[in-house]
C-alpha cells in the first residue's frame, strides 16, 4: 500500500514538474523555436524581478544601520514562544506519528482515487468537474477551482488540511500545563500552521501560478515591487497608498484643536444644532491607534452622529511617542485625562463632562475615576462609558500570549532610544488574525500581484503609533500579567492608591460580542467592581464594527438585560435582541443623566469671535510619525 502511494506520488510530482516546465519555458530550447521565445520572456521577468531586489539591496547599504526600517517580519522573532512552545507537542511518539501516517495514506488513496489513479479510481463528478475535497476547506482560500483541477494541489492542501487539524488537536490534547502556557501553545500552533499553508508560496499556489501564466509574468514582478516596498515600509500594506489625507477625505468632521500640551491635543468639534446639551462629552481614544476610527468618513463616523445628537464633543488625539517621551508612565496619562477633563470643564464653565474611553484608554480611565473619587472630586464626571475596555484581564484574550515575563523584557530590546515603534505592535495585533490581515495579503498582493484596496479602515489600521516603552512595559507587567489594578490599592496613579470599589460614578459598558482582543467575558468583569449603577451592553461583531456600527447602515444587533444578571452567562440567557446600531440605545442613557440643553454659541463653537484656538481638526499630532 505504501508502495503504491509512493509511484502515486511520484508520477503527481513528475506531472507538476512539467507543468512547471511548460508554464516558464523549456530549460534548454532550441534557438528560433516558439519555446527559446518563452524562454526568453520569462528571463526577462525573472531579470526585472533581479533588478528590483539588486535596487533594495544596495539602498539598504546605502543607508546603513541608521534610520533603517524594521523588517516586516522582525516582530514576530520577539515572540520567542511562538517556536518553542511547539516542541512541547508530542510529535515524536511513535503513535503519534503512525496515526499521522495512517491517515495521511488513506487520504492520499482517497484524492487521488478521485483523479483516476489507483484502483478505486472514480474521477469525481459526472461532467468531468473537479471533485469535492475530502476534508471541509476551513481555509477560504482553497476554496477557488485551481486547488482542485490537478490531483498535486488537490492533494497538496487536503494534506496541508490534515496535518494542520491533526497539530492543533494535538495541542488541544496536551495535558499537565498551565492554562496560560496551554493557551500559549494553542496560539503558537495555530500560528505557526497557519504560516506553513501552501498557499503562501508561489509555487504551491495554483491560483498565483494561474494568474501568472494569464499576465506574462507581471503578476510576479508586481507582487515583487509590491513585497520589497513592504520592507522599506516596515510593514504589511493593506490599502491603497495616497487613498486618503488626513483632513482632506477622512477625519473631516469640522473643528478645531483647543488646547495641547507635549502629549495630547484637544480637539473641540463644530455643533451642527442649535441646541446642546449641557454637560459635554471628552473622549480618550487608545494611543496604540490614531483617533480617528471615531471619525473615518461622513457615514461611520461616531463624533459626527454624536454632534449631530446636539452633543458637545471633545476628542483627545495623543502623540506618537518619541526619545522625548521615554520616561513617561501610566501616570502621565492618567494626568492628561484629568487635565483635559479640567480643561473642557474650564472652557464651558460647566460642573462636570461626560466620558468615553475606548480599550486601554478605557482602563485607564477606570484608574482616572478611582482617582478622582479616592481625592473627593468624583463629581466632575457625569458619566463613564467604556468601549471594549477592560479592569481585570484574568480573561483578557490571546493577546496575553505576549506578555510572560521574557517577552516583558524583551521589550528593552526593541526601544534602545526609549519608544516602540509601532510597527512591532501593528504586527502583533495582524498576528491575532493572521489569515485575514497578513497571509491573506501575502496571497493577493505578493503573490498575485493585485492593487490594493482603498479601504478607509485599513488606512486607519496600518497608520501605527508609537508608544512609551516604560509605561507599555509596566502596562503588560502590572495589568495583563499580574492583575493588579483589580487588587485595592495595589497600584498607584499620581501617589494616589486605586481601588475600583469607590466609584460610583453612573456607567455605560459596551462589550463586542466577537472581540478578540477584549472578550466579552473579560469586559463583562468591570461591572463586579463599581459602587455605582452601570449597563452592560452587548454589541455583535467584534473590537472595531462592534463600536463603529452606524445606524444608518443597518447591520449587526445588540443585547441588552434590565434584570440583575451576576455573570455573563445569565446576562446573555435573559438578554433582548435589538437589530441595528447601539448608538441610539446610548444617548438615550447619556439624556437619561441629564437632558439640560442650552445654545450652541460662544465657546460651543470653536474659533468664534475671541476664542483663540490652535488649528483646525484633525490637527498635527495625528499626523505625527
């Protein structure tokens, strides 16, 4: 039986090999024949692609270590337990591998019976179509007819398909391991497997080759350009370069940048009613992103329905960091939510504001509100609302596969002048999602060549920052890691000690059904903590369209409970379904607070008659690099 799967096998191979032969010209052709003239053509395309990387290379050296951009791929080799955490599967018993060999035979009898070779040949369907694959194609991207109209892809990725559920069944299966380092070997296997599919490479990639033969071999070279303009990057491109400008087709809702200071601006937004209400809205978008998922274009954008709502909207745009910022901590931010608080307060003269913090400037805030109540000046809150933000990161998703201790310090490694670039987090966030946001783009535009979409959300997610490397340091050690800033007073923010017990503060709290980054679970935790009344809300969809969800684009749904549910499992079993935005369900609890309106003139409007401001919206310091 083997035997025969072995002459199988080889005459597979020796079939893909001539295809590869007619596919980029005979070796060694004669000259003047039609096949010399493929010959050469495809020289030519190979010669392009040369020139392209000779280019690359000697602008490299050119440059030297200074100013060089990081390899695309280099965050990943931070991750030291990516690699190593696979050794722990049992790979090398000799059950484990006879299982492996087993099943993999019999799958190859099976495919290849369908193409008519061996003895229980049936060649699939009636009208000569391709069969159907064996195994269910979890990988989308086998699902075009290429991976099927040859017996070698066929088999090729119905292999890949077997070994990729027999090593994470193997890891789900480990036993006497910590949940953490399980769920770290559950990550690294699903990754790494991932990352091993054929359809990654060029030539194990039926529909790249395809695509190829179709162009002539352009498809190869603009994949390539493609491929080395990524490495100067320092990251995976996902949309169309030059597709947007700042102020000019996205982040264009109208205002103005009212006060800065070294780490943030303020920005103040230009009402569109008549009316406002009174208390006004600051909200801390995370400094891992730019501000402006809020406000990606006229449609999605949250700040632009809020002011539309006659709500007086303030929004914080932090600065990337930089050497000047290396010895800033969690302090500091904690510092700049109070201060831009105090300032909105100041500027409106009014007693208090309203609040959103979205993922970690949503934990933050969380200290800002124990803060301010522990030193009796919780009234200058109205409100809270948390956008997938959590407090206790007991459950806080696969990003905790990047924070054990050696990682932690590996973090020293990566900002010798005191920040991270950004591309490191970019590519570890990607990493999450590794078929969607880089092999998917490693198929379409190194592979195939394909133009990059001009996708505004996209934009907004390669538009990376930098960050503090103390303060994101201590963030991954003192939350995710050890947990502290549930523990009473374990932590401190500006010598003040936090215990998340005091506040009372009313607070709204929106969760993503499919977050992966902070799961509903985790985010659910915040209501044990508050003294004060709170919602949960449970939005579908995940970190980004569980929040930006329009309601003018009708999708998604979300849940809500008015009983008292004590945990995530008895909010969803007694929770109502509401088809469409959330949005709507929020201001009306932010009216619920307080419904005071008063007009939209003075200092409501933003660079009136004496009020001196700084810039229009977006301003500079989200343009910052």
């Amino acid at each position: 039986m083997a035997q025969d799967a072995a002459e199988y096998l080889t005459e597979i191979l020796r079939g893909q090999a001539q295809g590869m032969n007619e596919l980029f010209g005979r070796l060694t052709p004669e000259e003047g024949s039609p096949e010399a003239e493929v010959a050469v053509h495809w020289a030519e395309i190979a010669g392009r692609m040369h020139s392209i990387w000779t280019d690359y290379q000697v602008e490299q050296l050119s440059r030297g270590s200074e100013g060089k951009p990081a390899h695309f791929a280099d965050p990943i080799k931070w991750i030291g337990t990516l690699e190593s955490v696979l050794r722990l599967l049992p790979l090398s018993r000799p059950e484990v591998q006879q299982r492996l060999w087993s099943e993999g035979l019999e799958l190859v009898q099976t495919v290849l019976g369908q193409y008519g070779v061996g003895e229980a040949a049936t060649f699939g369907t009636d009208d000569g179509a391709a069969p159907d694959p064996v195994l269910p194609l979890s990988d989308s991207r086998f699902a075009a007819q290429e991976w099927r109209s040859t017996p070698f892809f066929a088999l090729l990725h119905q292999l890949y398909l077997l070994f990729r559920r027999e090593v994470v069944e193997l890891a789900e299966g480990t036993e006497g391991m910590e949940p953490a380092r399980k769920a770290q070997l559950l990550f690294a296997t699903r990754a790494l497997t991932d990352a091993l599919s054929p359809a990654n490479f060029p030539l194990t990639n039926p529909v790249a080759l395809t695509e190829a033969n179709r162009t002539g071999g352009e498809s190869l070279v603009r994949g390539f350009q493609n491929f080395v303009q990524d490495l100067r990057k320092g990251q995976v491109t996902h949309t169309s370069p030059g597709a947007f400008r700042l102020g000019e087709n996205i982040a264009v809702t109208p205002g103005k940048v009212v006060f800065e200071t070294p780490l943030f601006q303020l920005i103040q937004y230009t009402p569109t009613t008549d009316k406002v209400l009174k208390t006004p809205l600051v909200i801390f978008p995370p400094w891992i992103n730019r501000f402006y998922i809020l406000d990606l274009n006229a449609r999605k954008s949250f700040v632009r329905w809020a002011v539309e709502q006659g709500v007086s909207v303030f929004m914080v745009s932090w600065k990337s960091a930089d050497a000047t910022m290396a010895e800033l901590a969690w302090d500091d931010y904690v510092a700049a939510q109070i201060e831009a608080i105090e300032h909105v307060r100041a500027r409106l003269k009014v007693p208090s504001v309203h609040t959103i913090g979205y993922c970690v400037a949503g934990t933050t805030l969380a200290a800002t509100l124990a803060v301010l109540a522990r030193k009796g000046l919780a009234e200058a809150v109205a409100s809270a609302t948390f956008f997938t933000a959590q407090v206790d990161f007991e459950e806080a998703g696969d990003l905790k596969n990047f924070v054990d201790s050696q990682q932690i310090d590996n973090l020293a490694l990566l900002a010798p002048e005191g920040y991270i670039d950004g591309r490191y987090l970019a590519a570890s966030f990607n990493l999450l999602r590794g078929n969607d946001l880089i092999w998917n783009y490693v198929e379409k535009n190194y592979l195939k060549g394909e133009e990059h979409p001009a996708f505004d959300l996209l934009h907004w997610n390669g538009d990376v920052t930098n960050l503090p490397a103390r303060w994101h340091r201590d963030y991954l050690r003192d939350l995710y890691r050890d947990n502290r800033l549930v523990v009473p007073d374990s932590l401190k923010a500006l010598g003040v000690p936090i215990d998340l017990h005091r506040i009372a503060t009313p607070c709204y709290i929106q969760a993503g059904r499919e977050d992966h980054i902070a799961p509903p679970q985790s985010v659910w935790k915040l209501t044990r903590y508050l003294a004060g009344p709170w919602t949960y809300l449970l939005a579908g969809s995940g970190h980004i369209a569980g929040v930006v969800n329009p309601p003018s684009t009708g999708k998604y749904q979300y849940w809500t409970n008015d009983g008292d549910p004590q945990d995530l499992a008895a909010f969803v079993e007694g929770a109502k379904e509401t088809k469409g935005s959330w949005w709507p369900h929020w201001a009306d609890w932010l009216r619920a607070i307080d419904a005071e309106t008063v007009s939209a003139r003075g200092k409501r409007r933003p660079g009136g008659r004496g009020d001196a401001v700084i810039e229009d919206a977006p301003g500079r310091y989200v343009m910052m690099r």
